[in-house]
C-alpha cells in the first residue's frame, strides 16, 4: 500500500525502472506468503491455505510478473491497453496487494486464535447413524433439485454435443444458461443443487473414507454429480469438484495430500483432457489458451478496470451488488464491472455469447468505492476469509462439516472472481440454509431417538 501510495505522488515517467519495481514486488510477495504458507501448512498441501495461495500464485502473481517481463502483453486480453504503462503499473500494484494485504490480515487472525500447523487434525469423532441418516436427505434434496436443474437448461450444451450440435452454437447455448439463469427458473434452487452436489459427494467421502460406510451410496452421487458437471461443459466447476474431493478424502486418512510433481502433472493433465474435451484437439491452441486463460485473463480484469473507471472515489458503489437489501436502500441495480468490462473491451466474445470478463477480486473493489476499495478491501477479504477458516477448522469433523470445509477450500471462496459476493451472495445464504437444516435434523433425530429409549 505504501508503495503504491509513493508512485502515485511521484508518477510513472520510467517504464523500464518500474517494470523492475514489479518484478521484485512480485517476488517479495511470493516469498512473504509461501513462507507464511509453510509454516501454516506444514508445508504445500491440499488445504485451504495452500490451494488460496496456489491460485493466487498461479492467476495473478505469475501473470503480473511476466507482463513486467514484456512477456504475454501480446495476449488478446491485455493487447486493449499493453501500451498505457501507467494502466500496467498502478493494475499490477493493485494485483500485488489485493493478495499481500489479504494474506497479511488472515495470518493475523491465524495468530490471534493461535492456529498452528498441528491444528489440521483436531477435533476428530466417530461417525454416527445420525450423519448417515442426514448425509441421505440432503442427497433426497439434491436429486430433487437435480431434476428440476437439468429440465430447465434442456438442451444443455453436453446433450446437444451428443446430437452432433456446432460446437459454437455449443459454446452460446451454454453462457447462455449462465447468463440468463434466472429467465429459465429459480436461481435459488439452482444454487442449492450446484452446492449439494459438493456437499453430498464430499460428505460420503468422508464417511466412506473414514469407516467405510456408504459405499454406494458414494458411487451413485459421484455419478450423478459428473453427470451434472458435464452438462454445461463448464471446465472449472469439474476442476473444482477433484481438488474439493481430493482435499475431503486427505482430511478423513488424517493425513493432508501433499502438493508434488506427481500430483501437479495429474492435475495438469485432467486440465488437457478438459480442454481437449471441450474446447479443442489442437495442442497449439490448447496450451496458448491455458497461458491466455491462467495466467493472464483473471488479473486482466484488474488492469481493464482500473483503465475504464476513472473516478478515484468510486463509480458504480453498492448499486452492482446483487440483493433485496441493496434494492431496499434505494440503489438501483447496474451491471458489475465484469460485465461491463466485456462489452466495454472485448464486443466480439459478446458476439459469440460471451458476457463478462472474470478476474481477481479487486477489479470490482475499484470499480465500486476507487482508492478506498483498493485500500480495504483486502483487509476486508482477509477477515471474512480468517473468520470462515477458524470457524470451519475448529468445530467437530462431522461430515456435514468436512464437505463445507472441502467445498469452501477447493474454490478459495470468491478471491479469484468478485468482490460483490464478498459482501452478498445466494450461496453463503443457501450454505446458511443447509446449516439451519443440519440443526433441525439433528435435533428432530435426538427426539425420535429419546422416544424409543
């Protein structure tokens, strides 16, 4: 924050000497945190720190220090402003210190609850028929949900694949149903399947992998949950779902996954397999559209942002939050920065059904409140994912909470896509709703079990 404080007061006038600013900016970041990392961790593994720290590395630090390099500013989603330097610095500096201060502000709170690497595996019980028995009607819920997901989307791309359908018309069909979800039913209960289908699988997982119970109950929902990953083609959600599996099953060996070659080139390969799936059999054209797609387009979103929203205290403010309250207090309702980005920069992905440009949260926090968005919101970031963390690792591994923990990890909650959801979003609201579910069944179970004694 100082530093990017000082360069706004002296100005850019040096590209080169500034281009080496970042670069060692980007190193004393990766060091700060990777080291933070260790130490919390106990090393690199699959957990909710260490994969945060994995995307953060990966779709923005990396990027940042490449374009620095004059490496990728030939990318299709830098080339609109690859020649404004001042956009380059200032986008970069706000990139760094979206991940910095975050980080900084959750090892804080990590200290203050004295959270030690030893921490990971405490709290363990015994499974009861309780957890089975809940594990089966929240798996009733999201069959029934199921249901409704896939009649509203039919066609979906992957059925209209089957049929021999133009893979563009594919690819409009499926950010189609993204974009215009809410014309073709309820959102919330689209929701509420999407995070079942996590939540159910990761629960009897655990429950498989730690008393290998529900067996098959375990290979029916890992069926259906791929079959409903596969039917918008979609190739993060499906990373997602491994990396939230693979964090569930470590936690019920009691043992974390560690993150090595072998386990990054699998996960490196099912990312070609996606992409040879969904998208292309040219590897050329593969491998340009992962460095295009990882290290470049999430931190695009931040320089972009920064070079169409002028105004230092703010343009849009709350009134692109997404919400009842928002709409209640008056405020009427905009496109996010995301969208307007797209429309803004990249009309012809608009063409071809595109509808908003991702990106590393503070893109929206600029967006929204300018230099006072910047400043905070990574501390905001941190606390609200330090509070989650603590709560989620401190409470009894019951599977319930194992798959929320799982879910919550795998997808470093919305750090990699906006800031607005940090303030609303429908799924902590269905989260809360299966929490307040957990409870009731829990305490329905303990009186019919009272009855019968």
């Amino acid at each position: 924050m100082v530093v990017f404080l000082g360069c706004c007061w002296i100005g850019v006038d040096n590209m080169q000497l500034y281009d080496v600013i970042i670069f060692c900016l980007c190193l004393a970041s990766c060091l700060f945190i990777g080291l933070s990392v260790i130490k919390y961790s106990g090393g690199f593994n699959l957990n909710f720190i260490s994969i945060w720290f994995i995307f953060y590395l990966f779709f923005c630090l990396l990027g940042i220090g490449l374009l620095s390099l004059d490496i990728g500013r030939d990318s299709y989603f830098i080339y609109p402003i690859k020649d404004k330097y001042e956009v380059l610095f200032f986008g970069a500096l706000m990139g760094i210190w979206a991940g910095g201060g975050a980080f900084f502000v959750f090892f804080i709170i990590l200290k203050v609850f004295n959270f030690s690497a030893s921490c990971w595996f405490r709290n363990y019980v015994i499974i009861r028929n309780v957890d089975v028995i809940i594990s089966h009607f929240l798996f009733f819920i999201f069959v029934i949900s199921l249901i409704y997901y896939l009649y509203i989307i039919y066609p979906s791309p992957f059925i209209m694949a089957i049929d021999g359908v133009d893979s563009q018309e594919i690819a409009i069909r499926r950010i189609a149903i993204t974009r215009n979800l809410g014309d073709l039913g309820n959102t919330y209960i689209v929701a509420m399947c999407n995070i079942l289908l996590y939540i159910c699988s990761y629960s009897y997982l655990y429950i498989y992998g730690y008393s290998r119970r529900c067996k098959y109950s375990l290979v029916i929902t890992l069926f259906l949950s791929c079959f409903l990953l596969i039917q918008n083609s979609e190739k993060g959600p499906i990373f997602f779902y491994v990396l939230g599996a693979l964090v569930c099953w470590g936690m019920s060996k009691r043992k974390m996954i560690k993150v090595d070659v072998r386990l990054s080139l699998g996960i490196f390969s099912l990312i070609l397999l996606m992409y040879y799936l969904f998208v292309s059999s040219d590897f050329n054209l593969i491998f340009n559209l992962l460095f295009d797609r990882i290290l470049i387009a999430q931190v695009a979103a931040v320089y972009l942002s920064f070079d169409f929203y002028n105004d230092e205290f703010g343009t849009l403010l709350f009134s692109s939050v997404q919400g009842f309250f928002f709409k209640v207090l008056g405020y009427d309702q905009v496109a996010p920065a995301s969208t307007v980005l797209m429309k803004v920069y990249f009309p012809d992905m608009i063409l071809n059904g595109g509808w908003n440009i991702n990106g590393l949260y503070i893109h929206e926090a600029w967006a929204n409140f300018g230099i006072f968005g910047v400043i905070l919101s990574p501390l905001w970031v941190g606390i609200i994912n330090g509070i989650i963390f603590i709560l989620l690792i401190s409470i009894k591994k019951r599977p319930f909470y194992v798959a929320i923990f799982s879910y919550v990890s795998s997808r470093a909650i919305f750090f990699l896509t906006s800031f607005n959801a940090y303030i609303y979003n429908p799924e902590v609201i269905i989260v809360v709703i299966l929490i307040f579910i957990y409870f009731f069944l829990i305490g329905v179970l303990k009186i019919y079990e009272k009855s019968n004694i």
